[in-house]
C-alpha cells in the first residue's frame, strides 16, 4: 500500500505598502505680543488633550533674530532638531520649523518652547498635530529659503518658490505638504486683511484683526499631494504688497504611511485659534479669519458682559460670512461670554465679523475660536456663569451641569482684572487651553493671564474649575457651555 505524501508549500509574498489618508487631528495657532506689550523670554508652556497613538506633530515657531529655540513634551522629552531655519536677520524675525512623531503610545501632552532668558518678544507658534504620517524620518525634503525677508508681490503673492519631496512616496499615499508664513519683522507696518492659499492648499488660520503697525500677519496652510511633483507653498496676503513687510516661510513635506488611524467619530475640537488686538477703538467692527472644517463653531470671551473695558466697548453680536447664525449666552450681571454657531457647513474660507457698542479705545485684548466637527445639529444644551469679587483662591468658577446628552464638549473660561490665575482642581481630561509662562501678568496678550480650556464630558455629573490667583481683592467673571 502506497502512503500518501502531503507536500506543505509556504508562499512568501513581499511586504506590499498600503496607501493612506492623512487626518488632521487638531490645529492650534497661537497669537503674540507686539514688542513692547509683553514680558522676557521664558519657557512657555501649553497643553494637548489625548492625543492618538502614532500621531506627528509640525509647528513652526517665530521668535527675534539671535533667539534659539528649543522644543521638548512630556511624551517624547527633547525633540529633534529643527528640519530647518529662516532667519532674516538684525533686528527681524527668525522662524524654526520642527517635525516631531509623539509616540505610539498617544496620551496628553505638555509641549515646552524654550527660548532662554533675555527679551525674545514676538514669541510665536503654529502647531498641526496629524496622523497616518510616518514615525520614523517623517520629513520629506523642505523649503526654508536662506534669509527671508520675502517681499509680496503687488499682487500680495508672498511666493517662497518650490521643491519636490526628496523620495516618491506615493505608493504610501504621498505627502502632506505644510507651511507657515509668518511676518519677518519684530511688528508690521501694514497688515493683512485676508489670507489665500495656494492653488490645492487648504487654509488652517490666518492672522488679520490687528491694527497698523501693531500686528503680526501670519497663515498656515497644507496640502495633500499623492504624487511626487515639484509645489510651490505660496500664499496671498490681501492687502500686504509692495515693500509694506517682509515675511519668512517655512515649508515641509511629510511623509503618509497606514498607521491604522481613523477620522475622531465623536465630538471633537479641531482647532483652537488664539486671536488677539490692541488698539481698536468701539462701536465698530473687527474681522478675522476663521476657516473651519467642522460644523460647530464656538468663540471665548473672558470679558465681564463681553465687554472689554470699563462697562463700555461690549461685543453685541457676531458673524460669519457663510451666514450661519450665531448666539450669545452668559454677559448676565458681568459674568463672561461665550458664543456659538452649531449645524453650519465646513468653510474654508469663512472670515467672522465681531460688532462692537460703546465708544471708547478698547484695552489690548484676547479671545478664543474654536472649530469643532461632529457635532450634533442642536449641539447647544445650557450653559452656566457668575460673576464677583475674587481673592487668591477662586472656587467653582465656573461649574455646570450638563443637560440632555450624557456625552459631549465643555468650554469654560475665566476672567479676572489682575492675573496670573493657576488651574488647581478641574474635570477628568480638561485642557487648560492657554500657554503659561513664569511672569505673567494681565497686560500680556500672550494670553491675558485669564482661563480658557476645553474638556469632553461622559456623564452628566457636575464639572467644576478651580483656580489660584496670584493677587488678591479683584475681580472674576465666569462662563461654561455644554455641547453634544
């Protein structure tokens, strides 16, 4: 009898790339002090929510010539060199490009700049966190023309010129290419009043609300490219023409791999844009920039009533140029504001008018955006705030209770005249929205020294904040509002 033989064949089949799409996770865009209306360099600390495993942060920081700045995080620890500089020289800016994976294992994040001791103002910040991009050698050739000093053309094109990723990725996808174009100057003599991209570029901000020569006009901007082509990251500043300001810009390309990553499905704060003014003199109307990609807009007032200044100068309203209506809540009594704009369309190229009462100089300033996607169409369930005389120690400022949904978002501010304020007790998760520094004070526009975060809640339990103060006998307003 003749014995079966089993033959066993193993196939090897070579690694095959999947291609991917990259995600966006969240954009944060800071705003910064004219030179003068600040304080020394110092470390300046922010914070991140949980952020994905695998995720890629980009940022590129703008800080005075003969400045060197460093970048370190609580995942990572020191970050990697600068892919590259542009310094346009004495007396201008110089603009730091880094590119930095935070790990396969994702989590909060605290993100250190460093920029050492001596007088470093303007301080400046864009940062986009993606994911599906590689962990390893992320970076993919860039564009960092020596010198800056990038003058608009009369058209106020500010074109830095082109380059091609170093290696062809397009079998995993291609590569985000991302870019920030900020002034080269220590402040502008002109500024912008609209931002465009370049041709297959999406706008993340745009700077524009400050006055004459207080301002620091800045945009960032990507760019998804799948086949490996020459692309020249230029942007349009509307506006700024001519020999008005010199701009630096810094440009990468990152590579896309399948990290498995998936769009957030639940309701998610995209980007925070910190928006600051000086100068601005009431009733009247301020526009800035506010592209969005959700379809809940939100924007913080830390203001008694809305009102940035003595009872007088009050936001009344707001507006943006798709139409989707917006609505106040809070201002009762003196308490802070907070408003929103719920079931709009993404927009790319939405600017948002604040109107103004009153008739006065308004002090110098800040506020918060905040675009956030999957929202539900009536998101807005209620909202809580106060106001009153505070010490060094401010307790349930605010707290709220959320109604309806048992899941959602909260974004709760705190106002005071004479800062610095510490977050000492807050929900699970909370995200204490604004950059801190050692020195601090009110007179900042770094942040105002007042209180901005953002948390997302799980149950319908009583959230509450509180906070330290560093002066005593002042003033406090607060707002929080639960979306879903």
């Amino acid at each position: 009898m003749r014995r079966a033989v089993l033959l066993a064949f193993l196939i090897f089949v070579p690694a095959i790339a999947l291609s991917a799409t990259p995600i966006m996770f969240q954009h944060i865009a800071s705003s910064t002090n004219p030179t003068g209306n600040g304080i020394p360099g110092h470390a300046f600390v922010f914070h991140t929510e949980a952020l994905p495993a695998n995720a890629t942060a980009v940022m590129g920081v703008t800080v005075a010539h003969g400045i060197t700045v460093t970048l370190s995080d609580t995942l990572r620890g020191a970050w990697s060199a600068p892919v590259c500089k542009q310094d346009a020289g004495t007396g201008l800016a110089k603009t730091y490009l880094f590119v930095q994976p935070l790990g396969a294992a994702g989590g909060t994040d605290t993100i250190t700049i460093g920029v050492g001791s001596s007088n470093t103002q303007p301080v400046q910040f864009d940062l986009t966190i993606f994911e599906n991009i590689a962990t390893s050698s992320a970076a993919n050739g860039s564009l960092c023309p020596s010198g800056g000093n990038l003058l608009p053309n009369s058209s106020g094109v500010i074109n830095p010129g082109s380059f091609t990723p170093t290696t062809n990725n397009a079998a995993n996808g291609g590569d985000v290419i991302w870019n920030y174009t900020p002034i080269c100057s220590t402040n502008a003599a002109w500024n912008a009043s609209n931002f465009k991209p370049a041709s297959g570029f999406t706008l993340l901000n745009g700077d524009t609300i400050w006055t004459d020569d207080q301002g620091f006009p800045e945009a960032s901007q990507y760019y998804v490219q799948t086949k490996q082509a020459s692309v020249t990251p230029s942007i349009t500043a509307t506006g700024e023409n001519g020999s008005r300001d010199c701009f630096n810009s810094v440009s990468v390309a990152l590579k896309i791999a399948n990290q498995g990553a998936t769009a957030p499905k639940t309701i998610h704060v995209a980007k925070i844009i910190h928006e600051s003014f000086i100068t601005f003199s009431s009733p009247g109307k301020q526009m800035v920039l506010f592209p969005t990609v959700g379809n809940l807009r939100i924007a913080a007032f830390t203001w008694p009533g809305g009102c940035s200044g003595a009872g007088a100068g009050c936001v009344t309203g707001l507006s943006s140029s798709d139409g989707c209506a917006w609505k106040l809540v809070g201002g009762t009594g003196g308490d802070a504001v907070i408003a929103y704009a719920q079931n709009c369309s993404p927009c790319p190229t939405c600017t948002l008018t604040l109107n103004w009462s009153g008739s006065q100089m308004l002090p110098q300033a800040s506020f918060r955006l905040y675009d956030v996607e999957n929202a539900k169409s009536s998101s807005y369930q209620n909202s809580s705030g106060d106001e009153g005389s505070c010490g060094t120690a401010v307790t349930d400022a605010p707290t709220i209770t959320p109604k309806g949904a048992s899941s959602g978002l909260v974004i709760a501010v705190l106002g005071n005249g004479n800062g610095p304020v510490t977050l000492v007790r807050s929900p699970t998760g909370s995200v204490f929205d604004l950059w801190t520094f050692a020195g601090q004070t009110d007179s900042d526009l770094a942040d105002n020294a007042d209180a901005s975060s953002h948390v997302y809640f799980s149950s319908t339990a009583a959230e509450e904040w509180d906070y330290a103060k560093t002066h005593g006998d002042d003033d406090c307003y607060w707002e929080a509002a639960a979306f879903d």
